[in-house]
C-alpha cells in the first residue's frame, strides 16, 4: 500500500515537473480556483434557509384588498408592477400593463 502511494506520487511529480512554465502557472491558478469554489459552494449548501418551512396565507384584509385593486386595475402595493408603475409616473413613461 505505501509502495502504491509512493509510486503515484513520483509519477504525479515527475508528469507536474515536465510541464512548461505557463502549464504549471495554469494548472496552479486551476486547482486554486477550484479549492476555492468547492469551499463556497459548501458554505452555500450548508448555510440556513432564513424563510419560514411553512408559508401562511395571506390575512383575509389583505387578500381583500389584493383583490379589490386587481378588479379595478391598480397595481397592488408591494408588487413589482406596483414599483414599476410608480417608476413610470416619475419619469412620464406610458406603462403598457
């Protein structure tokens, strides 16, 4: 087993040793690279969901009151097209919704 390990690691130097000046500095910059995204990808996965496991429904005022703006063609306050609406008023765009 030690003589296996021993081996592989006199033809991993000896292959690394052949390469050119520019080979090395890629496979350098390479390996770093992708050290360094395998670390943040695992903080990534392993970081907490901040949003609750259950989402609640809307309270019966407020689905009242997103329907009743949607009948009467008003964007919904908070909503994207509530942001854009008032983006368009700003700077006297024609919203097309």
């Amino acid at each position: 087993m030690q003589q296996r390990l021993s081996n592989a690691l006199a033809r991993a130097r000896d292959t690394f040793a052949a390469f050119t000046a520019g080979q090395k500095a890629v496979a350098v910059i390479g390996t770093a690279a992708l050290l360094i995204a395998a670390f943040l990808v695992f903080r990534w996965v392993s970081a907490p969901s901040l949003r609750p496991a259950v989402l609640q429904p809307l309270g019966e005022g407020r689905q009242r009151d997103r329907r009743r703006a949607r009948l009467r063609g008003r964007a919904v306050p908070g909503s994207p097209t509530a942001a854009a609406r008032s983006w368009c008023r700003a700077t006297t765009c024609t919203p097309t919704g």
